[in-house]
C-alpha cells in the first residue's frame, strides 16, 4: 500500500506524543535497570535534535551522517535528519578512516554523529580529506576539545536559534517521494553503492510490516544489529515509529545473551550466525542430559516441530497433539526458552543470508518459529517472507504484500511495488542496470513453488561454469560444506576448471573438541591429519553424495583462521567477500590444480 500526503514515518513518529505520551518508547541499559525514555520525551528529543540541524544550516536534502552502536542518539540522528527535509545515512562502526572517508565525501554529508573517541580517531585520521565536513557531534559521555567537534549537550543547545515554527514548515514540506534515507551496501566488490530510500518506500513498508505481523504498541524489540543495515534500521526505527512499541538498546553485542534473557522480547532479528550461536549454547545443554530427562527432552522437541509444523501449514494443533503440547510446554519449552531470552517471542525473523534449514527445524522443536525473510536494501529489505500460518522452511516465504516478485527468463528474481529504491546515489549507470521498467533485478537466482513459495538457488555473478561449459550455483554446495562438524565458512571454487575445489574455514570451538577428544596437542589443527582426514570423510559420506559428480568437491584447502571483516574477508554484514578472499589465497588455489 502507498503512503498517504500524511502518512510518513516523521507524521507517525509525532502522534505518539499526542496518543501515548507517558508510554515508554526506548529503555537504556544504566547501571542495573533498563530505564524507560517515553514518546513525550522521545519526540521532544527529536525536534531538538532536528532545530539543532537546521541551526547548524543543514539543508533539505543534504545528509547526516551516523557512525556507532545502536544507542538513541543514533536515532534520533536519523530522525532528526529526515525531519527537516534532509536524509539520514549510517556507517559501520567497523569501517576504516578511509572508508568512512568514503562515504562521507560521497555524500557531501556536513554533519557526522559519532559514538566515542574511537570512532572520532577514524575522524580525526582523515580529516584534511573531508572537504564538505564541518561538524562532527560527539554522542553522549564523549567530549573532544577540538573545533570541528561539538559534544551532546552544546549540539542540542543549539537548538534555541531555531524556533518550532521553523521546523514545522520543514516538515509540512516534506513530499512523500523525496530521499529520506541512504543505505551503504555493504560492497561485496569495490566500494559501497547508496541506496535511495524515499519516504514512501520507508512508510509503506513498515506499515506492511506492522499488518503482516499483527504489531501492536505492546510489542518489545530488542535492537542490536548494525542500524545502518535496513533491516535492523526498518525494526528499530521506522517499524517502532509505525506501531510505537518500545525499543530496547543492547548494550553490547557480548551482551546480548544477557540482555535477551532481560528483555525477552516479543520481536527478534537474528542473522543466521546469531541463530546458529545460539542453537550450538542449546545443543550443548541439551547434549547434557541423560537418562529420564534426555527422553521427556528428545520427546518434546518431536512435539514442537509437529506443532510448529501445524502452525506454519495455517492449522492450531488440536486433540492428543494439543494435549501433548500442553505437557511439553510445561516439562521443557517454558523452561528452555525463558533461558534464552524467548518467553515472550511470537515474531522471529532470519534475514540477510540464506540459512540452514536444520537451524529452523531445530528451534522449531522448542516452540519456536523463525520466519526466514529474502530481500536488499534497494526493496526496502523484505522480497519474500515467511508468514504466520503460511511458513515453508527451506523457503523464503511468499511475496511481501502489496509488491510483485517473478522471475525472469534465466530465473533471476524480479521485484516491483512501493517498496522498490529510487536508485544509487550519484550512479545512474548502476541505477538503470537495477532498476528496468518498474522492477529491481536482484542478481539473485530463485524457483517458485505451486504455493508461490520462493526458494533462492544463487547469486547470478557466483554461478562458476567449469571448463566443461557446466553451469554451477555454489549457494548449495557450500551450505551443505558449512553444515559439516568442524567447517566455520565455506568459498568453492572452479570457474574455468575441470573440477571444483573449496577454500575451508574452521569452526573453532568444535575444532577444540575435537582436538581434545583425538588427543591432538600443541598442533596447527588446520595441517593436522587427523582434522583434514575427519573433513575429507565428512565431505565423501555427508556432502558429495547429495550433488551430480560434476558439482562434488574433489579437493579442499583449509585455511589458517577464519574470514573476518578486519581481515578483509567479510562486509559489515558478514556476507563473504569472493573476490578479495581468491585473490588472497590465489597460491593455496592454484595448489589444488596443480596437476590439472
């Protein structure tokens, strides 16, 4: 559905202050409470926050910048800048000086919000590089004395050059398909594109979002992932500002089981790598029980996944089943799930990369649903979603209400409805190869079921075609190499080749245990025979023999530590970067052909 004139997220975000002004709208982590801010404040906070903007001559449609840990200012920030007409843009708190050099000259932004000391060094570094910078605000407990930076408080008290009425007519000038946010791709290959998010885009979507999942004001969302991934921003902020249900800042990402178990949120977004942590604590706990108790455990799980099962067909358990659910839950759900911080979930999502299907069979055995959802940044996040009542794991869900998804002739996933991007800022090029007639071209490959239910095969420019004119996905292939005991990440390789090799990471803790069970001592367990024997076997028995000879894995090189993002491996989001790690490990490849 399209937004009406006044129906956009900065119209959302003020009437709370009219219809629930003491209600809470976010809680911080101080001392040992959470201590609530409510919409009365909330709002008041904003509208300083945006008076203090224009005081400082932000423009409609220039950029705010902001760069740290999800905290209220880093709202408030983007907020703040949609509000006078202008567009809120984040930045990773892992990106280097040069790369937020990047953003914030290809954004011309002149103002940047920035955490602490650490995020203001990156500053600091590059600052005879950033030509269209003039203030960087310092959030709060941070103080730099430093003419181009300006702490909380003095910020905010520039506010008082600005009056009410002069921000009222920048809102009231706001048109609904003007840029109201940019979004960094993460850059898989070369530097970052920005994606156009408009006020319409913004606003449709969350408002589909809040009548998908039936979201009310006494909802509860923890917000922990990067804000300047649509995913986590369209939760804690936009979402927030639709329905007005309270946010929960983490306070650290080491925090996080801690501060679910807190919490215990109604709403939840994980990405595969959290729900994999936490299923690995479970298992574990599990695996502890013995006897008696690991019967009534083993016996519970069957019991939520044909529950669950029933649920995601649309059908409520009924009869023995509902009974044996009752005992269940008493026995073993309503003790497991408080433990990990899900009590109180009844929406929980995984997004931003494909996930293993025995991930959500597992946590489907505990009584509890994720819905796995598809999407980009340039649809505003959501392509396809799994849904209450109408679930298939192993797919991405259905298509997200009112757009269209298809696929074209060489099964590349189209979307189009309000909430398809603008464009890339300042890319024309890239724009029209995206964005054809109405309908963004994702680069990804899917299938569709009879039920309209999406399964995605691949990315477009991943497909490896062997010397033998062989076409190959590696999505599968290398899920089902990251499913093995002691494989952390997985990249396969063979363009160009006779057969296809794999560049393998190890999980670490199970790599210990491992070690330790085989009594391996004081050894680099990536060259011991032992570890590269167990894989061998575990890719023969549990990985070749579900694919064509052709797609099967003949050789594979395990790696010294695992891809990280520092290391240059992996984007903010924790997608792998291909490229970068081939070429870095070009001789280790040329190894395994060797004598080809």
């Amino acid at each position: 559905m399209a937004a009406s004139k006044r129906d956009s997220i900065i119209d959302r975000f003020q009437q709370h202050r009219r219809v629930r002004p003491a209600a809470p709208a976010y809680y911080e982590r101080l001392g040992a409470a959470w201590v609530p801010t409510s919409w009365e404040e909330y709002v008041s906070q904003v509208r300083t926050a945006a008076r203090a903007l224009m005081t400082l001559g932000v423009q409609p449609g220039q950029v705010v910048c902001m760069l740290g840990f999800n905290r209220p200012e880093w709202a408030i920030g983007q907020v703040a800048a949609m509000m006078v007409g202008g567009v809120g843009a984040g930045i990773y708190t892992t990106n280097s000086p040069s790369e937020v050099q990047y953003i914030l000259n290809h954004s011309e932004a002149p103002v940047v919000l920035l955490e602490n000391e650490g995020q203001w060094a990156k500053i600091k570094e590059v600052r005879d590089r950033l030509p269209h910078l003039r203030t960087a605000v310092l959030m709060r407990g941070t103080k730099v004395n430093d003419p181009l930076a300006l702490n909380w408080e003095a910020f905010l008290a520039l506010a008082a050059d600005t009056t009410e009425a002069d921000l009222d007519a920048r809102i009231a000038a706001i048109e609904m398909e003007q840029l109201a946010s940019l979004i960094y791709t993460s850059g898989t290959t070369g530097p970052p594109k920005a994606v156009m998010l408009s006020h319409t885009n913004l606003a449709s979507t969350a408002r589909n979002g809040q009548e998908l999942f039936r979201l009310t004001p006494n909802d509860v969302l923890l917000s922990y992932l990067p804000l300047s991934h649509i995913a986590e921003q369209m939760f804690t902020i936009h979402t927030a500002a639709t329905v007005g249900f309270p946010i929960y800042y983490a306070e650290s990402l080491t925090k996080l089981p801690d501060n679910l178990r807190e919490v215990q949120p109604t709403v939840f977004f994980g990405v595969p790598g959290v729900w994999e942590r936490f299923r690995g604590r479970v298992a574990e706990r599990l695996g502890e029980a013995h006897g008696a108790r690991k019967r009534i455990a083993d016996w519970a799980q069957t019991v939520g996944r044909e529950v669950v099962a029933e649920r995601n067909a649309g059908r409520q358990p009924g009869g023995a089943l509902a009974a044996k659910y009752k005992v269940a839950e008493r026995l073993v759900f309503g003790k497991v799930k408080p433990l990990l911080g899900f009590s109180r979930t009844r929406v929980a999502v995984s997004g931003a990369a494909a996930i293993d299907p025995a991930i959500l069979e597992f946590f489907s055995g505990l009584d509890v649903t994720i819905y796995e959802v598809y999407g980009q940044s340039e649809g505003c996040g959501p392509t396809t979603f799994n849904r209450p009542g109408a679930t298939k794991i192993g797919t991405t869900g259905q298509a997200w209400p009112g757009s269209e998804v298809k696929l074209a002739p060489d099964g590349e996933i189209l979307l189009r409805g309000p909430n398809v991007f603008m464009g890339y800022y300042k890319d024309a090029a890239a724009t029209a190869d995206t964005l054809i007639n109405g309908w963004l071209h994702s680069g990804d490959l899917g299938r569709f079921d009879e039920d309209g239910f999406l399964t995605i095969v691949g990315r477009k420019k991943d497909i490896i075609i062997t010397s033998g004119g062989k076409n190959i996905a590696p999505r599968n292939i290398e899920a089902a190499l990251k499913n093995l005991e002691l494989v952390g990440d997985a990249v396969l390789v063979g363009e160009g080749r006779k057969y296809l090799c794999a560049l393998l990471t190890l999980d670490l803790e199970k790599a210990e245990r491992f070690a330790e069970a085989n009594g391996i001592v004081g050894a680099a367990l990536h060259s011991h025979p032992k570890v590269i024997e167990a894989i061998q076997a575990d890719i023969d028995e549990q990985v070749n023999t579900q694919f064509a000879r052709v797609e099967q894995v003949r050789k594979f090189t395990l790696l010294p530590k695992p891809f990280s993002i520092e290391g240059g491996e992996m984007t903010p989001t924790l997608k792998l970067k291909r490229k970068n790690i081939c070429d870095m490990h070009l001789g280790e490849i040329e190894a395994m052909y060797a004598e080809e």
